[in-house]
C-alpha cells in the first residue's frame, strides 16, 4: 500500500491468558463510503465478541477500494488483506488459519472475490446486500455511480469492462461459482421495501436505501443457484422489508452469528 493501513481488532479475552493458544479469526469488511470503525460504530458487534474466542479483525479498505488490486498498479487492498495482514495476525496476534470472512455491500463482494480468488483461505463466507455479478447491469450503474462520487475512475480498479473483460471476469463472483467449493457461502438482502427500521430516517436518505436494495434480490438468487449446482454448500436470506441500511444488517450478524462461530471452530 505504501503507507500505514488502519485496522481495527477485537481480541478474545483468553487472548492475555492463553499465551500459547492460537485463535481462529473472523474478518469483518465493510461497505463503500465507509471504514473499518463501521461495525463497532453501527452495531453491537463488541457484545457479540464477548462469548467469542476468536480474533475480529476489521481493516480499513478505502471508501471506494473495490477489494482488489487496482488495475493501474495501486492501491493493491486484495494483497494487503489477504496476504500481508494475514501474516501479520500469524506473527503478531497469534492467529490460526482457521478463517471466515463476513461483509457488506462492498465488503460483500470483497468477502466473495476473496473467497473466489484464494481458494481455502475461508472456512465461511457471509455477503448482506452485495451485488454479486460484475456483468449485471443493475450492479455495473451502481459501480460507475459509487466510484464517481469518489472521484474515482472504475476503469482504474478493473480496467475498461470491454477491453479488459478477462480482468474483469477474473474478479467477478458469478463468473467462477466451482471456486467457492469447500466454502459454505450465505447471501442475504432485503427486497426493498421500507420497513420499521427506516421510519426514523430522513426520506431522501431511505429512499436511497430502498433503490439500492430492489434489484439485488434476483440477482443474489441466480448466483446461489449456480454456486448450488456447482457443489457449494450455499444459504440466502431474502427478507421482507428490508432497504440497504445498518439495522437491517445487525440483524442479519445476530442471525448468522452462531453459524459463523460453529464454522470457525
């Protein structure tokens, strides 16, 4: 990365006690326009941690970062996540290669190309309100849109989507379905619709959540069902009402959370 990268760890209790003990480690992504201080920010998840005997590690992957080495040479956040910071949890925090990986929107599809790209790294993968197919044409507006408002340039993570197509495909979750094999994967979005959790929110701000959330639905179903013909252990959770908001993924963590521990060992 050529600087220093924040990442955010919740350590075990038994971590100062058991010195020679090593743990297995759930990495926690987040979303686009965001960063790793997101899940302890917007969720409970340090409660959670509390009966946990695992590492949460939740590092920083740039507001727009895509989870990938870019295409025009950095910032390169898939080999700082996959390779560097995992050999630095090995040396310094005393973690196991036992691994799952939970994320959202962006983070969702940074915890599925990972899982895709370095077969058996993950035990367990949990994507909540991910656009799962780069060639979906829902996921490739919302792409050019998110980045833009970044100031950024999609063709510089992936290259141009025709001439670069191969580059593309290569971090394309749909496009490689037999790579999850050995992985349980678990997809989840809501259909949409506004529910109890949005009526506090300003209207501009749940509508916004509302489109974003409506055309991820069919396409999360389409990719389950081939990652399902292709031999991996794949689970979806469409909810009814559900917009892309912070409530409606806490609840999704509590729901998958002893599915995650039990995958972890």
């Amino acid at each position: 990365m050529g600087r220093s990268i924040p990442v955010r760890v919740i350590l075990p209790k038994s971590w100062y006690t058991s010195r020679n003990a090593r743990f297995p480690v759930l990495y926690m992504l987040h979303g686009g326009d965001d960063d790793y201080t997101s899940w302890t920010r917007e969720t409970d998840v340090e409660a959670l941690a509390e009966g946990a005997d695992v590492l949460i590690v939740m590092p920083d992957a740039g507001r727009a970062g895509y989870y990938s080495d870019w295409y025009v040479g950095k910032p390169r956040w898939e080999t700082f996540h996959t390779t560097e910071l995992v050999r630095l949890l090995e040396k310094e925090y005393r973690a196991s290669t036992s691994r799952a990986v939970v994320g959202l929107s962006m983070g969702g599809f940074g915890a599925l190309a990972y899982t895709a790209r370095h077969r058996g790294l993950f035990k367990y993968a949990a994507a909540m309100s991910s656009y799962v197919d780069l060639n979906d044409p829902a996921a490739r507006f919302s792409l050019f849109l998110g980045s833009s408002r970044e100031g950024i340039d999609i063709r510089d993570v992936w290259g141009d989507p025709e001439k670069n197509f191969g580059n593309w495909q290569s971090h394309n979750p749909a496009a490689m379905p037999g790579a999850f094999r050995g992985t349980r994967v678990h997809l989840s979005s809501g259909d949409g619709t506004p529910g109890t959790f949005d009526m506090n929110r300003r209207l501009d701000i749940m509508l916004t959540g509302a489109v974003a959330e409506t055309a991820l639905p069919r396409s999360i179903e389409k990719f389950a069902r081939s990652l399902r013909r292709a031999g991996v252990d794949a689970t979806t959770h469409i909810y009814e009402p559900g917009t892309h908001s912070w409530p409606y993924w806490e609840r999704e963590l509590h729901r998958i959370w002893p599915t995650v521990m039990n995958a972890l060992g």
